[in-house]
C-alpha cells in the first residue's frame, strides 16, 4: 500500500531533490495531514533535526493527533525515541542510529530502521557520507530488533524515474519477516501495485505533491476485485467499530470521499455515485478509509449524523444500535430534550449531584465481590460517567482514543493509589 510523506523544513513541507534542492513547498503540515490520514499511515519525517539544523517537534506534536503517524529524523538516542513513541507515533524511524544497541531497548513492533542506499551503498549525513556497507548486511544486522524497514533509493529521490520493481522484490525476500517499505522514484500508481504485489509498501511525496498521480490513485492502484463491474464491497462503520451497513465503492466513489471527507459511495441500483445524507440530511463525516488484507473489500470508518445510516430510520441497516453507542445516543439526545425535572436532567444541570452519584457508584463497585454484582455496577458507573462526558460535550470515541493513546506509551507511570481515592463516600 501508498504512505503519503510529509518532509517538514523551516515549519513547512516540502519536497527536495536529491535531499537538497527544494522543488515543492506545499505550506502548513497540519492541513496536509488531515487529507493524507484518510487512506492509512503517514510519514512525518523532520528534515531539519535530520540534518541537525533545527527542529519541528512541536508542530509535529500537532500533527500526530490528526493521522497515524510514522515519525523520523533526528531520533539518535533513547530519549528522543521513546518521546515520540509517548506523544502518541504509530512507529519511529531511526537512521544512523539503528544500532542493535539503541534497538534493543525499544518495542520491536513499532520500530523502522531507515537505509539510505545510493546504489546500494548505505549513506548517511543527509546522504553525504558512504558507509561501505551494502543494504543486505545491514538488514542482516538489524532484522532482530525491529518490524520494518525504509529502504530510500536515493539516486532516484524526487525525480520520478520509476521504482526499480525487481530491486524491491529481491529486498522483500531478504527482509523477511521484516517488512519492507520503499522510496524514491515513484511516477505512476501502477508502481505502487507493483511493489504490493512482491510485498512491500510505497512511501509516496513528489508523485502526490507534483500531482502525478493523487491520493485515490494511490490509494486505489493494489486494490482489485472479481465482480464484473468492478465495484469494491464496502464496509461502513461509525468511530467505536461497530458496523453500520454494507455498501459499494469505485474509484471515482473513493476520490470524491477524500475530496469531500464525507462518505461517498457508489450506488449499482442507480449507477452513480451516491453521496450519503444529500437528500436525508444523513451525512457522514469521513474519518478514513482501509483495504481488507486481500485488496478486494474496503472499510469506511464515519461519524455518522442525524438520524442513522439505514434508509429505515434506525442507525445501522441491521437495526438499532447498543450498549455505549445506544447509551450514548440517548443522553445526547435528553441533553438537547429532556424536560426540566426528569433524572437526566437534574444530572446535567447539578454538577455536585453528578459528582457524588459518581463517587457513590464508584465506591459501591470498589466493595463488590460477586460477579453479578459487578457487572451491575459497572453499568452504573459506566451510566453516570457518560453523563459526565455528554455534559462537558466529550463523544466515547475521545475517551477510545485516549485508551489508545495511554496503550502506545512506552513510559509508564507508578500507578499508586493516592490517599483521597481509599476513603469510602457516604
């Protein structure tokens, strides 16, 4: 599949030739993000630590929570590694520091040792200095402590002159189980279902800044299917997983969705592109987009708006909703309705009654011991939380999100109970 890069220098990306001539400045990364995150990871990789002259973490920091990120240059020690691995990056990419020593002292699984080869000797210095050392030996060093590897063909870089497929398959093999992502000479989309096909991944800048091809080209290329019209079956589900129906896609389907960042499909009843919420005022704000492990079926992740997503009225096409996605739906809507007087209400409106029925249900789950017991208060605390976040305007799908964010950290926190949280409320 296509990761789209973003190079950032001076605080703007860019895109440079031969990593030094700058050819394309495509302005604030951040906006840039946002689209690229639509269709999977993306590379955020800071030129300017990279070659030692300066530093975009902060403005880094605030692309991470726009799109999953893989993020590079300048991480040359522990610290620094495990920093971005706590703010919340899918994956580091290390350079001249991928050492086995440094390696292993970090998460294998979220770990890319990048190889800059000018014909396939290793460079390092901003491309300025040789190593000696070919890709292969360097891979045979590295394959133990990490889960990717960026393999960068820098005499190709930013000048569009193809990706050397058999290359990148003869790497594939070698790597393996590593995985193998590859840069620099990308011109067409076909070039990146090429290298699917031999099991490697395309990391994609000049191609998507020049507009050689754009980011449904991209994402598109691997995909295929066995229908006769050539439609994708499409999965839509809303931000916590659960599914909301099944329908179809195109590529012209797919590019006007991350054109728009709404859900668009494709309608075979109609034969035309289907814009979800244009009549119903059902729209479908759209959150990203990922092919199945077979390149044939595709998976529409949506905040879903207004009534629901079925035709019927109901929120998914297999009836309405439950648990936390029900639950929530209920005190959204008694947040904007419920008359003056009722619990739910009274709630809203009390923030000292939220807050001891919060302490109170809190307290009575800490004392439970049998198993019915629990469950039943876990529904209450869980009932009395939700309230708490509709009242501050938080969706469930913040709160996943931090879960999520809290799993990634490398670092962790004692944990210890403070005093005030052993006192029993009354």
């Amino acid at each position: 599949m296509m990761v789209p890069s973003i190079d950032i220098m001076n605080g703007s990306t860019v895109q440079l030739v031969g990593g030094r001539e700058k050819k394309i400045d495509a302005g604030d990364p951040r906006a840039i993000a946002e689209r690229f995150g639509l269709v999977g990871e993306i590379a955020v990789i800071d030129l300017d630590a990279a070659i030692g002259q300066g530093s975009n973490a902060d403005l880094i920091r605030d692309v991470l929570p726009l799109a999953r990120c893989r993020v590079g240059g300048g991480i040359r020690d522990l610290e620094t590694a495990r920093m971005w691995l706590d703010a919340g990056a899918e994956m580091i990419i290390l350079g001249t520091a991928a050492t086995p020593e440094l390696l292993s002292q970090l998460p294998r699984e979220r770990v890319i040792a990048a190889l800059d080869a000018h014909n396939n000797d290793v460079v390092v210095e901003g491309w300025r200095t040789t190593t000696g050392r070919t890709v292969e030996s360097c891979i045979d060093e590295l394959r133990p402590y990490v889960d990717e590897f960026l393999i960068t063909f820098v005499e190709r870089e930013g000048q569009m002159v193809g990706l050397p497929i058999d290359r990148v398959e003869n790497l594939v093999r070698h790597a393996a189980p590593a995985r193998v992502t590859v840069a620099g000479g990308v011109r067409s989309a076909d070039e990146i279902a090429q290298a699917d096909r031999v099991g490697a991944d395309v990391q994609v800048g000049m191609a998507l800044y020049s507009g050689a091809f754009d980011l449904a080209d991209g994402f598109c290329a691997p995909l295929t299917s066995d229908r006769p019209d050539g439609l994708w079956p499409t999965i839509v589900e809303d931000v916590s997983g659960a599914v909301l129906g099944l329908t179809y896609s195109s590529q012209e389907s797919v590019r006007e969705a991350i054109a728009r960042q709404r859900g668009v499909y494709f309608s075979r009843s109609r034969d035309q592109l289907w814009i979800k919420g244009e009549s119903s005022g059902d729209t479908q704000e759209l959150l990203s987009i990922a092919t199945d492990c077979d390149r044939d079926a595709l998976r529409f992740t949506v905040r879903q708006l207004g009534g629901g997503f079925c035709h019927t009225g109901t929120s998914t096409c297999f009836g309405a909703s439950r648990g936390i996605a029900a639950l929530q739906a209920t005190l959204q809507e008694r947040a904007a309705n419920a008359p003056a007087g009722s619990y739910t209400r009274r709630l809203l409106d009390d923030g000292d009654l939220l807050r001891s029925k919060l302490c109170e249900e809190a307290a009575e789950l800490a004392e439970a011991d049998e198993r019915e017991d629990v469950v039943w208060e876990c529904a209450d605390v869980v009932y009395f939380m939700m309230v708490a976040a509709t009242r501050a305007g938080v969706r469930w799908d913040e709160i996943e999100r931090a879960l999520d964010d809290r799993a990634r950290r490398v670092t962790r926190r004692p944990g210890n109970a403070k005093p005030v949280t052993t006192e029993r409320v009354s």
